[in-house]
C-alpha cells in the first residue's frame, strides 16, 4: 500500500546529542512537509519542500534543519536537543489541491 | 499571524446522537479547510475537506464552510465510541501551502 513511513518510531537522545528523524514515501507526492506537536498542543509547521524547493517557517528554530535527497526520502536534524524539543515529530505529503497525509510519527524524548 | 480556534472540550455525546464539532480562523485568504481525527499517540487522519461555502457529506460526517462568517463546521451523525478522539480543524491559503492547525475538541462518545 502507498503510504508515508516514519522512522524510527521512538527516539531518545541525550540533551545537546545530535538526531536525525527519517520519512519516506511511496506516494510520490512532490510536496514533504514536517510539523512539531507538542503534548495536547496543534501541531505546528517546521517546514516544508516542494520537489527540491526547501521552505522554511520564519519561527523555525535554526536548531532544526532538513534534507530531501530524492522525491522519497526526507530528513529531519535537529542539531542539539534541547529538553523542550520532546515532541511527537510528523512527517506529511500532500496531493493536489493540498490534502496532507501523515505518517504515524516518531516520539522523540530529551534526557 | 494566522489563527484556528476550536472549543478543547471535551464534548461529551450519547450514542447515536449528532456531533457538532466548530472551528473559527482568523485569516481571510484561507482557501482549503480540512478536519483530522487524532487518537491519543496516534498521528492525525484526514476525515474531510472542503473548498467551497455549503455542505459536503461524506458517509456519517458532514463538513460545513461558511467563509463570510470565517467558520468552520464538522458534523458525525449516528456517533459511535469508535468516533471518540481529538478533532482538529486545520486551514491552508491553498497551493503547497502547509497546514495552520486549531488545539482540537476532545470528542466523548458516551455508549
């Protein structure tokens, strides 16, 4: 089945440790999205790509970077971990005009 | 700065009666609205979406726009304990443009 994969599931890093999240799609969608959710927050827009066009939310933290090396995968750094980074990290394709699809999310957890 | 506010609940509705579920935003140029279902550690599921003022039904659940009024609606009718879940209302200015995300309604579904 086409679908969004996001791995790993779980991720625990130590604070200031570098991580990088993975995403991978079989949809073939040319726009790849990332939001941050925190605990019973709305998840929230780090940024996004358009084929290899790269979009960045003017909140973002510089802490968080992104990579799409093909139309499949897309990654997600986030350089040091801060404890008030712990959120669930989703990953998003979209098809025209704009329905967005997510992945089941990686926990990720600050020590 | 864009905003989509939705009561947090939790609305709480018997067993096969209707659920009514709102969401206001703030920016006028939002052109695509959509309504996620989120269960506890689980990531958002599109349910509906809507471009055009009026109805749109699909199945149990009804999407209503009112874009005069910058409203937003999602109703579930023959509500089942399955359906119990956070919806969150979420909006888009269209094209690839990323998703603005409401907190969500804790809906209850009471057998």
């Amino acid at each position: 089945d086409a679908m969004v994969i996001q791995n790993p599931r779980y991720q625990v890093t130590q604070f200031g440790k570098p991580v990088t999240l993975s995403c991978s799609q079989t949809l073939n969608h040319n726009v790849m999205y990332w939001y941050q959710q925190k605990s019973s927050q709305a998840p929230k827009l780090l940024f996004h790509y358009y084929d290899k066009d790269f979009n960045n939310e003017a909140d973002t933290p510089d802490n968080f970077q992104s990579r799409r090396p093909n139309t499949s995968f897309c990654f997600l750094d986030i350089r040091s971990p801060g404890l008030g980074d712990a959120a669930m990290y989703l990953c998003a394709t979209s098809r025209p005009p704009n329905e967005q699809f997510f992945g089941p999310g990686t926990r990720l957890t600050v020590l | 700065q864009k905003e989509v506010e939705q009561n947090s609940g939790p609305l709480s509705v018997p067993e096969g009666a209707i659920a009514s579920l709102n969401c206001t935003y703030s920016d006028r140029g939002s052109q695509s609205f959509f309504w996620y279902r989120q269960y506890s550690g689980k990531s958002p599921e599109l349910i509906m979406f809507i471009y055009s003022n009026g109805d749109k039904e699909d199945g149990r659940f009804t999407a209503q726009l009112n874009k005069a009024s910058q409203y937003v609606s999602l109703l579930i009718r023959d509500s089942q304990p399955s359906d119990s879940a956070t919806y969150l209302c979420a909006v888009s200015g269209g094209g690839a443009d990323g998703l603005t995300f409401g907190k969500g309604t804790h809906l209850i579904i009471q057998p």
